[in-house]
C-alpha cells in the first residue's frame, strides 16, 4: 500500500479536499466558491483554490444560507463515500440564524386569497386604462 492510500498525506490543496470530503459536487464549484470568498481558512480573509490545507485547520464554509465551521481531521485527495468523507471532518458549528431569518420574512409576506384578488383586480384596471 503507499502513502496515499493510506491517507498519510501531511497537506493538499484546498479545493480538492472540498471535492473528496463532498462539500461540492465538482473541484471546479469548490475552486469558484473560494474565489467568491465563501470558504476561508483559519479566518484568513482571502483564501485561494490552491491554498495548502493541513490537519488541525479551521474552515469556515458558507453553503445554503448557513455558515459551517470545520476542523480538519484527514486529509483526502480521493473522492469516497459520504460515510467515509464524514471522518475527513468535525462540525464545530452551525450557524442557521439567516436561513431561518429569511425564510420567516418570506412566508410572512405571502398574500392572502383576499389580497391576491385585489392586486389581480388592480393589474386588470391597470391593463384596461394602458390600452386607451
């Protein structure tokens, strides 16, 4: 066996550690979510694709309205199974305060059947007067 399929590797690269631990789907998606500044290590403020990423390092990943935070326990350059890529990482933290921020603001804005029949009057008059 060599030193790779044993994952005794000392550091890899950022995005291809996201890709074989199955935060993104492709390294490409990774590689553009870093550039964007949505995955940052150790709280640096500029992260890029290339970066070395090494065990004991703290990420902090912003995917699907919630902010991740991450500690690397393996280093993985082969992409494997979602049990398997579990034990690559520990999830400090969880932060879904936004996402249930907007959601809430979202459902309490929805239109009742009485309110929707006045904008769809409203639109109807609307449209009418546009044509003379």
């Amino acid at each position: 066996m060599t030193c790779v399929e044993k994952s005794c590797l000392s550091e890899c690269r950022l995005d291809l550690w996201l890709w074989a631990a199955r935060f993104y789907k492709t390294r490409n998606l990774a590689a553009s979510n870093i550039k964007k500044g949505l995955v940052r290590i150790c709280g640096k403020t500029r992260t890029k694709p290339s970066s070395l990423l090494n065990i004991g390092n703290q990420l902090v990943i912003e995917q699907d309205l919630e902010k991740k935070t991450v500690l690397v326990e393996e280093i993985a350059v082969k992409r494997v199974s979602f049990e398997k890529a579990r034990k690559f990482y520990k999830v400090i933290s969880k932060d879904k305060k936004e996402a249930a921020t907007f959601f809430w603001t979202k459902a309490r804005y929805k239109p009742d059947k009485r309110v929707r029949r006045n904008l769809k009057a409203l639109k109807e008059k609307l449209h009418f007067l546009s044509d003379n």
